[in-house]
C-alpha cells in the first residue's frame, strides 16, 4: 500500500468519525439536557404566569408587568436589564433589554421575543389538557420567551453562559408596533449593531424554521379627474378618475404579476365625485351620481417582497404605469415602508444548519428552511438588514392571534433543549466568523 492510498483510507475513515463526532452530545452538552428535561415543570408553571397577566399591545400596564417578570428573571442569571420606556406619543409601553457579556471576541448573539400579545384576555385565562395548554400568548410568543430563559438557565447550569455575550431584547409592540418605527425599533435595531448574529423565537415547528421571510409595506394611488357631464367621457372631458384608477391597477396586474414572492394587494378600492378615505383606519365613504364623470379615487394596498433590490424595482415599475395617464386624468402614488425583508443569506443557512445538526444530535430529526411565502414579517425583520440570524424557534401551538390560542407543552422541551445546543454550540466561537457574507442569490 502506496503511503498516499493510506492517507486516503484514513481520511475515508476519519471524516464520518468527524461527522459523528459534531453530532454527539458532549458531557456538558448532556448536562444542559438533563436541565431542560429537569426544569420543565418550572418552565410550564413559569409559563402559566406570565400567561396569566393579560398584555395585548395597547394595554400598557399589562406589557410592563410581563417585562418586569422577565427582567428580575434575567437579572437573576446576571444580565445587566433595563427597561426601554418609549415616547408617550407612541402609545406603547416599551421594552426589555437584557446584556451577558463573556468572553470578548466570542460572537454576540441577540436573542429576539416580544412579550405582548394580539387578544387581550379577560383575565388569567390559561387552562391546561394534558400536554397542552391554552391561553392568550402561550405561545405568541410568552411560550418563545420562556424557551430563552430556561435555556439560559441551562447554559448557567452547565457552566458554560459566563462565556457568552448575549442580549436579549423582548419588545413590548411586536404585535401592532408603535410610530415611528425609526424610534419604536431603534432599541432592537442598536442592539443588532453590537450582535453579530440574531436568533428570534416566533412560533416554531418540529422540521423547519425561517432563514428568509418577505417585507412588507404599504402603497396609495390617487387619481384624479375633471368632474363633468357623463356624455363626454371618452371625448374633452377626459376619462375620469375611477378609469383611470382601474387602469393602473390592472396595469400592475398584468406587468407585475408571477415574481417569485411578490405580492402587491389591492386592499380596498373607492372612487366618485365625494371621496372621503381614512388612511389609517382603512375606512371611508364615496359618493357620486351616475351621470358625473369620477372626480377622485384611491386605492390602497400592500406590497410583499424578499429583498429591498425587489422592492426597488417594483416600486420603480409601479411609478412607470402610473405615470402614463389616461387623457383628462392625473394619479400619483405613494409608499410606506413597514418591515424590510429578511433576505435568504449564506450566513443564515449556516445557522440553520447548525440547529438542524443539533436537533439531529438531540434525536428529534432534520429541520429545514421553511418557505419565504409562508411566513409574514416579525421583529427579526428590523435587523435582517444589518446581520444573519435564525426564526422560527419558538413553541409549537395553534391559533395564535385568536382566544383560543393553544401551546404543545411536550415540544417547549425539544425546543428548549434544541435552542440551547444552539446556543452552546455556536455560542464560543468567534466573533469574526459570523462577519455577513454576501448575499447567496
Ligand atoms: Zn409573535
């Protein structure tokens, strides 16, 4: 045997060992285990607390209450919190923001939950069957938030947190975030400046999670035409507002249609000679006779995309068809930028890979990237632009943004204990190696 086909049987040899290898638990990776399965009943009760204070966006007390209860909990693991109070014209109660800081050069992991909730229950509302529980929040996302906790606890068991730089920031307006966003995200979007990696905790699901999600934003065309008698519609009087409306949204119809994860909604539509429109209330009242030539009309809708490149460009068309006028019309448009995309990256799927390799090693199977399409924007979405990250690794429930919200309580474990291993086995490597990489389309 030639010293060069040893070399290669060795290799053969080595590189499944090595495979293996990455995917056993080591011992203090068998010990942040036996944590997790050791605190669940904690983490349940833990759960049913924080369910039990009722705290949907606006209801501002309810919010600071849940955040004080995770704040003396983080508190209690030595991270420095405070509390983010925001501009009393926002109408929102704030957010948590707690800082752990390890070993300088280790990565910075933010950690991303929020801790108010769509319904707002009566009261204390959670009831538990069996393994499951049902309850406002449980698992939108109260449930994600106490995954991040009693995974940390585990990681402070194991001896293993004092090295990790981590920050948490749980918002307290995820749900129906407050105006401006240049303000009401400025706290999380800091917090992603000093992070070089963000893993979110939004519902999850037992074999995917979410490297890529769409942006959402807003857009109005108003159009305008000269009010006249009906009989010189197609002649001097111009073709009126409503045609000329109709016009362009069948134009972005027919040009724009059939791009992979673009959407762009016509939410609601009114055109007359009275146009009355309530832009935030997505509400108003038209009137007009049969005989008149339209004077104004509005559209009003949404627009879906997977990068800020295919927003631009959408954009730049939609303006193109409005511009070209029916005779006797005008119309303009206008955009309102809500969450950017959370565009697919190198350096995301790496971190997919990383969980599915943990999941893998824990026994709970494969986990793979779920369809962009099949996911709306979260807060992760505010820091996508800036660093990689991860979603979709919170509870497993159902009907979430409904009064009978429900949370599996057996799969708080496995994704406890998956978010964990994450969290250990990405948690002591360096800072540099999570530098972004360019985009992978
Ligand atoms: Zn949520």
């Amino acid at each position: 045997m030639t010293r060069a086909s040893r070399l290669l049987i060795a290799l053969c040899v080595a590189a499944p060992l090595l495979a293996n290898a990455q995917a056993a638990l080591t011992p203090a990776e068998q010990k942040i285990r036996e944590t997790v399965q050791r605190s669940h009943d904690d983490q349940v009760a833990y759960l049913e607390r924080v369910v039990n204070i009722p705290s949907s966006t606006l209801n501002l007390a309810g919010v600071r209450k849940v955040g004080a209860a995770f704040r003396a909990s983080f508190d209690s693991l030595g991270f420095a919190t405070k509390w983010v109070t925001l501009p009393d014209a926002t109408q929102r109660a704030g957010h948590l923001v707690a800082e752990h800081k390890g070993k300088p050069g280790a990565v910075r992991i933010l950690l991303i939950g929020h801790v108010d909730t769509v319904v707002e229950p009566g009261g204390p509302n959670w009831v538990r069957t069996d393994s499951m529980a049902r309850g406002v929040g449980s698992g939108d996302m109260k449930g994600g938030d106490v995954i991040i906790l009693f995974a940390l606890k585990a990681l402070q068991a194991a001896g293993t947190l004092k090295d990790m730089n981590i920050t948490v920031v749980f918002t307290g307006d995820e749900e129906h975030p407050g105006d401006p966003l240049s303000v009401t995200r400025k706290d999380l979007i800091d917090a992603a400046k000093r992070a070089d990696i963000a893993l979110a905790f939004e519902g999850g699901n037992r074999f995917d999670a979410t490297t890529a999600r769409r942006g959402a934003s807003s857009w109005r065309v108003t159009a305008t035409g000269r009010q006249a008698h009906s009989a010189g519609v197609f002649g001097g009087a111009g073709y009126g507002a409503i045609y000329e409306l109709a016009r362009i949204v069948n134009e972005f119809r027919v040009q724009l249609v059939g791009e992979q994860y673009l959407t762009f909604n016509v939410g609601t539509i009114l055109g007359g000679t009275d146009v009355e429109y309530d832009t935030v209330g997505i509400k108003g009242t038209a009137a007009s006779k049969l005989n008149i030539i339209a004077k104004a009309a509005v559209a009003h809708g949404d627009l879906r995309f997977i990068s800020e490149e295919q927003k631009k460009k959408t954009r730049a068309k939609m303006r193109e068809i409005v511009a070209k006028h029916l005779p006797g019309t005008d119309a303009k448009i206008t955009f309102l930028d809500e969450y950017p995309a959370m565009s697919p990256t190198a350096g995301n799927a790496r971190i997919l890979v990383a969980y599915d390799t943990a999941s893998q090693a824990l026994g709970y199977g494969p986990v793979r990237a779920l369809d962009p399409g099949a996911r709306g924007a979260g807060d992760i979405s505010f820091v996508a632009p800036l660093i990689d990250g991860l979603d979709g690794l919170g509870a497993l429930g159902t009907g979430s943004h409904a009064p009978e919200e429900r949370v599996n309580l057996n799969a708080l474990r496995m994704q406890t204990e998956r978010a964990a291993l994450l969290l250990e086995r990405l948690g002591h490597q360096s800072s540099a190696s999570f530098a972004r990489k360019p985009a992978s389309e």
